[in-house]
C-alpha cells in the first residue's frame, strides 16, 4: 500500500526532534569567517608604524558607489598621505574592488560585520575610525621602502632591489 | 437549589471553558511554531521570555495593531460576519465536551450529532469569507473548501456511528463513561483512522489545507483578512485542532479515564499528545491535490468507513446485551 510510506515519513520526521539543530544561535554564537572575509574596511599601516595609504585615489575611482572620499596632502618628507579618508558604510557594498585596486596594500577588507548603528550618520567613518596599528593581511611589505619615489631619508636608487640611477646623458655614444 | 447552583455554576463552567479553550489556542501557535521547529532541524521562536513563550503576546500585540483592511470591492457584512461564524461554531462545540465527571458545560443527550452540525458550519465562514473577499484566489480557496468539504462529511459522520452503535447512545458523557474498562480505539480501529483522517480535512490543517494552500493560492479564503479578523480565522483553525484532539480523546481514548491523575489532566494530556500529532502531520505529509483528496475520501475512506460501520453493526446485533437499541 502507498499510505505506508506516508507512515515511514511521518516517523522518519518524527526521529528529527532528537537530532542535533542546524540554528546558529546568533548573538551567543557565531559562524567562524574565512579570513578573506570581506567586512568592515580598516586602513593598515606599514611595519615602521607610518600609515600606508599614499592618497593615490584609485580606491575612490574603482568604488562603485562612491563611497571613499579622500584629499591628497604631502608631510615635510615629500611622502603622500590623505588629509583626510572618509568612507561612508551606508553606502559601502563590500565589494572588495577598493583593497583589489589599492598600489600600497593600505586599504584592507577585514571579517567583521557587526557594525549597525542606529544613527546614518554614524556610518560615516573617518580617517581615524578607519586606521589601525597593524599591518593588517601583508606584515613585511612598505611601499617606501621598495618604490622608487625619492621621499625624505631616501633618495632615488637606494630602495630595495633597485640599481642607482644612470645619467642618460653620459651614456651617449 | 439557590441561584449560585442553578446559574451560578453553569456560567462559571462556561467561562471557564471558554477561557482554557482560547488560552489552549493562543498556546498551540506557540507549541506549533517550536515543534514544526524541533521537527525541521531549528528552535522555532526561543527568545520572547522562557523557551520563547512569550511570542504569543506579541503575536498578538502584533496582530492588534495590524491595520484591519475590508476590501472596499468585496462584501463588507459577509466579510466581517465570516470569520465570526468559524469561531461561534467552533466555540459551540466545546460546550459539549466532558472533560471531567464534573467539569464539562452541556450534557447533550445528541452531543455526537450537534458536532456533525457544528463542524458542518465552519465550511460557511471558509466559502462566505472567500466569496466576500471579492479575489480570486480566495474565491479559489473557498469553492476548494467546499469541495473539500464534500469529500470528508460523508465518512466523518459514518466513522463516528461505530462508536455510537457500541456505546449506545450519542451522549459523548455516556460514551467517555461507557469506555470504563475498554477504549473505544481498540474496538474501533478503522473508525479512529477515518475519524483522524476527517478531522484534519475538517480544521483545514496540512496535508489537507487546500483552501488556504499558502504555495498555489497565497493564503486562500482568507487572502484579504488582516489584523483581528484574519486572527479569528487563525483562532478558529486553532481552536479546530483542539476540539478535533479533544473528540478523538473524548469518542477513543477514554475521555478522563486513567491511573493516578485527576481526570481533567488526563484529558487535557491525550488531547495535548493529538494536537501534537497534527503538527507532527503538518511537519512530514505534502498537500495532496483536490482532486486526490475528493478521490481518497470517496474510494478510499467511504468504503472503510461503510465496512467498519456493517461489521460493528453485526457484531453490536450479535453480542452486546442492548443489541444496539
């Protein structure tokens, strides 16, 4: 007879009240995220404790929603920096294409997304908000140090992997 | 017999009633929503207060504060007086339950057949409030209600004549007293089936819950119904499930009879373990189509209700001392 299966599957469902629950129980618990999780943006800095960001604007260009805003200022050493970096997480959708586009490593996605706020405007974070102590994902690399961009206490030819500079003009035949 | 024996007393039985009834409803939403839960691998609501038990409250706080919507296309009085209907003949019934030698509002010397009626009534709230609603799926839900309808009266009625013919009358009082030594279950097997199987199509609880068939017609009949009035439906449906638990107990398993508790605990426990084997039902079995319901009800339960009827008959004649007078 059919109606037996319908008896099995009434049991079968009925055994389902011993096994063990698939509910996370959210606040109390929470799943492990995958260290490539994309979350709450930060701003890392570099090993010698120097902010990474060098206010290239390719962040703010490859954001499709516009949500980074920044200005380009220089310190006394002729390194580049943001005057100010704000990102607005309202808008934010967590694509990622900002830390894919980031030059210096400086801009970095990171697994954390408990961030609500019962205010918009709290969603806004600045410069300050957005920075950290660390080097976030990359802990050796300083984009200084390996660029060929003359700053204060580095002049051209003396990054790493780099050959001093040739006078093109005394290479003429 | 002064006024507190003779007025006194009964109201005090009916309020009573009428409170557990309605508390047991708001209840079973709760003890619904945690066992399909337990049942699909999840908690079901656990925050509200202790295991959750206060999700009733704000359901309904919820429900209260809906905006109460009456389609200005549709049938406002029908409208308004449908989902009445289901609660006023839901309600009725339970004026005839015994749920203990002393506790209990009407002894209804023909309590089997004011439940016939009764039940047969609440398919006019599904038809009216899906005629009224003006829509066209609740028009759907309703003309399935009826047709559902049509299927499963025939043989609920016949499947409760066995116990009749057994106990000899259609007092339920008499018929819980008479099962003293012998469940009516036993007996009655085939009769219990059928009864079970009727009395899931008749609250239009899964898998027969074709008018409202959430998946194909949205919610059915009560697709327009907001705030309290559609809360009406769903305290019917509830307080359905319970008088269906509560006749199942009452009509098979001996009603108040059991060892060591107080006999309206034992009641409230075998009607509470069926309510639970609704939503056990509701947990496993897929809707079948009308046309498969219509189908199993007439070839399938008619002809075993109509044999388990004949053979209780015969042996009813043959050996009970009054020979079914």
């Amino acid at each position: 007879m059919k109606y037996v299966s319908n008896l099995r599957t009434i049991w079968n469902v009925f055994t389902f009240i011993f096994r063990r629950k698939v509910t996370v129980e959210y606040p109390e618990e929470t799943l492990p995220l995958p260290p490539r999780w994309r979350g709450r943006i930060i701003l890392s800095r570099d090993p010698d404790g120097e902010e990474r960001c060098v206010a290239c604007y390719l962040c703010a260009v490859a954001c499709p929603v516009d949500c980074i805003a920044l200005q380009k200022t220089e310190d006394e050493n002729g390194r580049w920096y943001p005057e100010f970096f704000r990102i607005n997480f309202s808008r934010c959708i967590y694509c990622g294409y900002c830390e894919e586009a980031c030059p210096t490593h400086a801009i970095q996605l990171t697994p954390d997304y408990e961030m609500s706020e019962y205010r918009r405007e709290n969603m806004v974070y600045e410069k300050e908000d957005l920075l950290i102590d660390g080097t976030g994902k990359y802990h050796d690399y300083n984009f200084y140090r390996v660029a060929g961009m003359a700053v204060g206490g580095k002049d051209k030819g003396e990054a790493e992997h780099e050959r001093p500079p040739v006078d093109v003009r005394s290479l003429m035949p | 017999m002064t006024l507190m024996q003779t007025i006194g007393y009964p109201l005090l039985n009916i309020v009573f009633i009428m409170l557990i009834a309605v508390l047991w409803a708001a209840a079973l939403t709760w003890i619904e929503r945690r066992f399909l839960g337990l049942w699909q691998e999840r908690y079901g609501p656990n925050r509200v207060g202790p295991f959750g038990v206060f999700q009733v409250v704000a359901d309904i706080i919820k429900l209260l504060m809906k905006e109460d919507f009456t389609p200005r296309f549709g049938d406002r009085v029908v409208f308004v007086l449908a989902p009445a209907s289901l609660v006023v003949a839901v309600m009725m019934t339970f004026g005839i339950l015994p749920i203990s030698p002393s506790i209990g509002v009407s002894n209804l010397d023909i309590g089997v057949l004011f439940f016939l009626a009764m039940s047969s009534l609440t398919v006019y709230s599904t038809v009216l409030g899906g005629w009224a609603s003006n829509n066209k799926y609740a028009l759907l839900g309703g003309v399935r209600g009826a047709a559902q309808m049509i299927a499963y009266e025939v043989f609920m009625g016949l499947a409760l004549m066995g116990v009749v013919m057994i106990a000899g009358t259609f007092n339920l009082r008499k018929i819980v007293e008479a099962q003293q030594n012998l469940w009516y279950v036993l007996p009655q097997f085939f009769g219990f089936m059928v009864f079970l199987i009727a009395g899931i199509a008749e609250t239009k609880r899964l898998p027969f819950d074709l008018p409202e068939g959430e998946q194909e017609l949205v919610a059915g009949y009560h697709v327009e119904y907001s705030s309290m009035k559609f809360g009406l439906y769903f305290l019917g449906e509830y307080l359905g499930v319970i008088l269906i638990s509560a006749l199942i107990t009452t009509l098979y398993f001996g009603g108040w009879h059991g060892p060591l508790l107080p006999g309206w605990l034992w009641f409230m426990l075998k009607t509470l373990f069926f309510m639970l084997f609704f939503v056990l039902l509701r947990a496993s079995l897929p809707r079948p189509r009308y046309d498969q319901l219509t189908a199993f009800g007439w070839k399938a339960m008619l002809p075993l209700a109509l044999l388990n009827f004949l053979a209780t008959g015969a042996v009813v004649l043959a050996v009970l001392p009054h020979g079914g007078a």
